[in-house]
C-alpha cells in the first residue's frame, strides 16, 4: 500500500513539471498538480527517506523524480547568504498589495492604513508598486481616505502612474498605481478581456540616463467570498465532515482562475516581447512559481528571487494554502541584490523588494 502511494505521488509530481508548459484553457487539470508541487516534493523526500530507512531499493523512485524537478525546488527556497556590493546607482523596487488599505478593516487592526503609510516611508523604494490601491477624491464624514495624496507627501517617489479599473459615485477608485523617483516618459495599459479589477500597467522610467519599462500586475484572483474562506478554515482545522459538496464549488472557482490567469499571461508576456527597452515585471500573479502563468511571464527574465533571495518565499498569508505568488522578475540586463520577503503583516500579502543596477 505504502509502495502503490508512492507510485501516486510521483505521478502526480511528473504531472506538476508539466503544468507550467500547458496552459489551463488547454488542460486545467495540470494547474492543481502544479499548485500542490511543494508538498509533492516534500512527500517525494519522505518516501525515499522511509525507504533508505527500510532498506528498500524503491527509494530511487523517488529519487529519480526529485532529480527530473531539481530547478523546480529553488523556486521555493533559497540559501543566498551573501549579497554583492552594487554600485552606488542601484535603485530599489517594491512590489506590495495593500489589499485597500485594509478599507473594509479585515485586519481589526484600526491603525493599519497609518502602518502601511510607515512601512513605506521607512523603506522609501526608488520605485514602488501597488496593487488593489484605493483612494477616495473627497473625505466622507469626517473620515478621509485621500491616500493618493498621503503617499505623494510622505515619499521621495513623487512620480507616479495610476490606473484605476473600478470607480464608484465618482469619488471612490480602485486599482493599480506605481510611483518613481525617476522621471517618467510613457505610460501604458496592457488590455485584458472582461478587465474587471484585474490589469496590467506599464510605465516607462528614465533610470540614469537608461529607459527601463515596469510591468505592474493583478491577475485575476480566485473571488473567495465568506463562505469559501469558512471552507478553507474548515479544511485547515481538519474538520472534513459534510463539506464534499461545498468543496467542489471552491475547486470549480480556483479552476476559473487558472483559466482567467493564463489567458492574461499571455497578454502580458506578449507585450513584453514588444517592449523596446529592458523591463522589470512586478505584482501579484495570483498564482505558484510552478505554473504556466509564472512560467509564461517569466519568460528570460530573472526572477529576483532565486537570484538574490534567501529563505522560504511564501507571500501570500491568507486563509487559502499559502505560496509565492507576488513577483519581481528582472531582465538579464540588470544585475539584483538584497531580495527581500518582508515580514510585515498589514494586508494578505507579504510586501518584496530587491535592489537592482545595470549591469
């Protein structure tokens, strides 16, 4: 029995290196492999070390499947311990979704908008990208949201570019913003189908006399509403009694996601290939270092991550499994230092930084 798991397990690890290759809208059922490829490899690791333990030869299974995915595990942790030295010209770049500010005040915490605006004025990023950003034109009895402005007076990256895919009653906007220290040259939107609250924007920065374009990203999310963040509460609690049913309408909204995603990555991987200047591709992907919309995105780029990081990159902190799926990836041109996976906990979302320089 333990044997015909371990025959499932690396099945199902063959199946997850393959679901960055195919794309969801041709086979989604690769997605969920490929989302589940972190406790793959570790069940994979317990298997060999059970059978090394029994003495058994069925470790090389395992073994074998482990060495078929050996640039997949760098992808989840890293041992960088040294950073280089960059030239006194390095600029920092932040990626962070604010989850509005926690508007709707998920985090009980009433002082956490405050924190936010603290965090981000003591890291003081060259370049700084926000994802679901809110501001409000016009303060609202007595409680005023004017975020916009407050980010533009407490940081030193006044120049910004803000794109806002949802307004409600004229005054309240929700979307996407990036701010620079540099001069801005253009500005731009990579268009998507039934936008909705997702983009992707892109801003053209003169970095010491270098244009350097910078991809701002939110791909499609999995719309959890309460009842989906009970379920998943229920599933973290190990209560699985009477929730088969509400499951699958959970499963059936993550595979919607995947979908969504994917056709949105090749948008945005298409207008990179046009880009005429070097780019640097930040945000929230929604989405596993082992999937398609990581893999299509990624493209040549470095992933700053795996280049300059060190530690587990989890991101996401939210009731869902946690992952990486917020992202700075970097073209071969630059050279990075100094990642960083904050450890702040003011939205759902870790906020990452890394230092870069032309090479």
């Amino acid at each position: 029995m333990l044997f015909g798991a371990n025959l499932v397990v690396v099945l199902a690890t063959i199946l997850g290196y393959l679901s960055p290759l195919i794309g969801p809208s041709t086979i989604w059922p690769l997605a969920f492999f490929g989302l589940g490829m972190p406790y793959l490899l570790l069940l994979n690791v317990i298997f060999a070390l059970y059978w090394i333990f029994r003495r058994r030869a069925w470790f090389v299974i395992s073994l074998v499947v482990l060495a078929m995915g050996y640039s997949t595990i760098p992808k989840y942790i890293q041992f960088n311990f040294s950073n280089k030295e960059l030239s006194p010209n390095s600029f920092k770049v932040m990626s962070f979704n604010v989850r509005v500010f926690d508007l709707y005040m998920w985090t009980k915490e009433k002082s956490a908008r405050n924190l936010i605006f603290d965090f981000l004025e003591k890291e003081d990023p060259d370049v700084l990208c926000l994802q679901e950003f809110y501001n409000r034109d016009e303060q609202l009895k007595n409680y005023e949201f004017k975020t916009l402005d407050t980010l533009v007076k407490i940081l030193s990256a006044k120049n910004y570019h803000v794109h806002y895919t949802t307004t409600l009653r004229e005054t309240d906007h929700w979307g996407l913003i990036t701010f620079s220290k540099f001069p801005i040259e253009n500005k731009g939107v990579v268009p998507f189908e039934n936008q909705g609250d997702n983009a992707s924007i892109f801003t053209d920065i003169n970095v010491h006399g270098e244009i350097l374009r910078v991809y701002n990203n939110h791909l499609a999310s999995i719309k959890l509403e309460n009842r989906d963040y009970k379920i998943m509460k229920t599933i973290n609690d190990q209560d699985y009694s009477n929730i088969f049913n509400k499951s699958l309408s959970l499963l059936e909204k993550v595979k919607n996601g995947f979908i969504k995603r994917s056709l949105q990555a090749d948008l945005i991987q298409k207008s990179i290939s046009y880009s005429p200047y070097p780019v640097v591709v930040c945000g929230d992907f929604n989405d596993s270092p082992t999937s398609y919309i990581y893999n299509t995105i990624k493209g040549n780029l470095i992933d700053t991550y795996i280049s300059s990081g060190s530690g587990l990159g989890r991101t996401y902190i939210g009731e869902f499994p946690s992952f990486r799926i917020d992202y700075i990836l970097a073209d071969s041109s630059l050279e990075s230092s100094s990642y960083s996976t904050h450890a702040v906990e003011l939205s759902d979302h870790h906020p990452v930084s890394v230092k870069l320089n032309w090479k």
